[in-house]
C-alpha cells in the first residue's frame, strides 16, 4: 500500500510537472508573439518616413501595407513594402530589426531599385550619412523567349508566372570566410505582390527562402507584356542577402552575383557620406543598447500615434 501511495504521488508530480512547463511554453509564446507585433509597428514607423522620387521629379507611391511580415528564430523580424510609380514596382525595401544579443539591438533597411528610370539620390541617415544613387545599368532585366505568349485572361496570366517561376532554382552560397557549403532557396508558392491590371506591364514578384523562415533571400519579379506579338516574357532577379547567388533554369545559369561588399567596408575615406550606386544596398540605420533602443522604440510608437 505504501509503494502505492507513493507512485500516486510520483505520478501527481510529473503531471504537475508537464502542466507547468506547457504553460510556460505558452506564456513564452505569447510573449514572442506581442513582442513581435511591437517590433513590427516600429519597422512600419521607418518605413513610413521613407521617401523616394524618380529623377524626373516623380514620388514614388508605397504601398499601403507590407506584402510580407516576416520572423526568423525569434530574433528577427522585418517587414517589406512596394513602391510604385504608375502603378508599376520602382523599388523594393525591407525594414528589419534584431534581437539576437541580450545587450545590443540593431536596424537596418535593405533596398533594390527595379524601375527602368532613375532614381533621384536617396539620403538615408543611419549610423552614418548614406547616399544610395542605383545606377540603373546594374539593375538587370533578362528577356524569357522560349515561352508561350502571354495569354489574354489577367487570372491565366498570374498562373502562368507561377509557372514559369517554379522553373527557377536559386542557390546560396555560404560566405567566403566561413566555408563552401550552400543551400538550395525554396520558393513560396504565392506570389508576395501582383502589378494592379493599370500597370502598363503586368508581373508578379516571388519569394525565394531559406528552411529556416519565411525572410526572403532572393525575390523574382516575372513580367509580361501582353499586348507583344513575340517574346513578351522578361524576368527581374533581386538579391535580398549579402551571400553569392545563383539563378538557374533547368541546367542553364540565368544570372549570378557574388558576394555583398559593405559600402563602408570601401568608402571608409569617401568624405562624410556614403555613396552607394549598386540597385541592392543595406544599412544599418541604429546600432544601440537594449535600454536605449526600448526607448527610442517607445517615443517613435507614441509620435505616430499623434
């Protein structure tokens, strides 16, 4: 009876035991989930205060809300947005922050010009005074000839970019200075933005991750122009990591990139402001302790909210 009594009681124990940690399990995640919705509406605030124009004079237009929030291991979260200019995609940025040291936070902006204009130069001020100026001969655009003509019906046109999306393999490498392994990027099955039917070209942008999230590495636009009689097709490769990359269709390479060169790394002595001309660049914008970034996190939420 008393082996009994004490295996009721061991038994009671473990019960208590699993209760308790599912429970802090779900606190933690609950915790993570307000936190990231927080950090969220940060990013959001910076990318409101984002301006860009073509040299022409033209503002762009961004979108209303990011085509993608995205979260990686907890750490990282970002958020990207369009911007348009008659309608059609002229840049894309992300914002994105991380927590991956108890002690340090930082910020930081990516972007990649896609339009086949200029853009007037874009002052940026992070950690220190960015100018980025794409040169728009970099901003590569490949013509696609062996496929069918794009089809009339605006819906068959977006299934045909699928189509022909899922054609493409991308593979990143690891940095230079760390190994040669390399990864194959999955691509998500819908596409993060589809060009309005008022656009003078129709196209869809898709997403190409790693297996550890959904932040993407590599974005595609696939554009067409259906009113050509021929060789309507055209593909826009965008990185969205500093890793070399690889674009393939079938065994043909399409387009590769080597690795990202830091624009502080080779204008250390370029005056009191970077000048950047690559159509993909990365800034950190705020590089803080964890006390200072909670409270400029705080003020930037409470202005908005003005």
């Amino acid at each position: 009876m008393q082996l009994f009594f004490r295996r009721v009681v061991w038994l009671g124990m473990l019960v208590s035991l699993m209760l308790g940690s599912k429970l802090q399990s779900q606190d933690a995640a609950e915790t993570a989930k307000i936190q990231a919705a927080r950090q969220f509406e940060y990013l959001g605030c910076l990318a409101d205060k984002f301006e860009a124009k073509l040299v022409s004079g033209v503002p762009l237009k961004r979108s209303h809300s990011p085509i993608l929030n995205w979260t990686i291991d907890s750490s990282w979260q970002g958020v990207i947005y369009v911007w348009t200019c008659d309608d059609r995609p002229a840049l894309v940025g992300c914002f994105l922050a991380d927590t991956e040291f108890p002690n340090e936070r930082r910020v930081f902006v990516e972007m990649h010009s896609m339009t086949d204009e200029p853009l007037a130069p874009v002052p940026i001020a992070g950690v220190r005074n960015y100018e980025w100026n794409p040169d728009k001969k970099a901003n590569s655009r490949v013509e696609i000839a062996d496929l069918p003509l794009p089809v009339e019906n605006e819906r068959l046109r977006g299934s045909q970019m699928r189509e022909l999306a899922a054609q493409f393999q991308v593979t990143m490498y690891e940095e230079a200075t760390r190994g040669t392994g390399k990864e194959e990027l999955r691509m998500l099955p819908r596409p993060l933005y589809r060009y309005p039917g008022s656009a003078a070209r129709d196209g869809a942008i898709f997403a190409f991750v790693t297996s550890r999230g959904t932040d993407p590495e590599f974005l595609l636009a696939i554009e067409c122009d259906p009113k050509r009689i021929r060789d309507g097709w055209s593909i826009r490769p965008m990185r969205f990591c500093t890793r070399r990359l690889d674009l393939r269709r079938g065994e043909k390479l399409v387009w590769s990139i080597g690795e990202y060169v830091f624009p502080d790394s080779e204008n250390v002595a370029n005056g009191p402001t970077v000048k950047i001309t690559e159509p993909y660049t990365i800034i950190t914008l705020l590089k803080t302790s964890t006390r200072d970034f909670e409270e400029i996190r705080t003020r930037t939420l409470a202005e908005a909210k003005k």
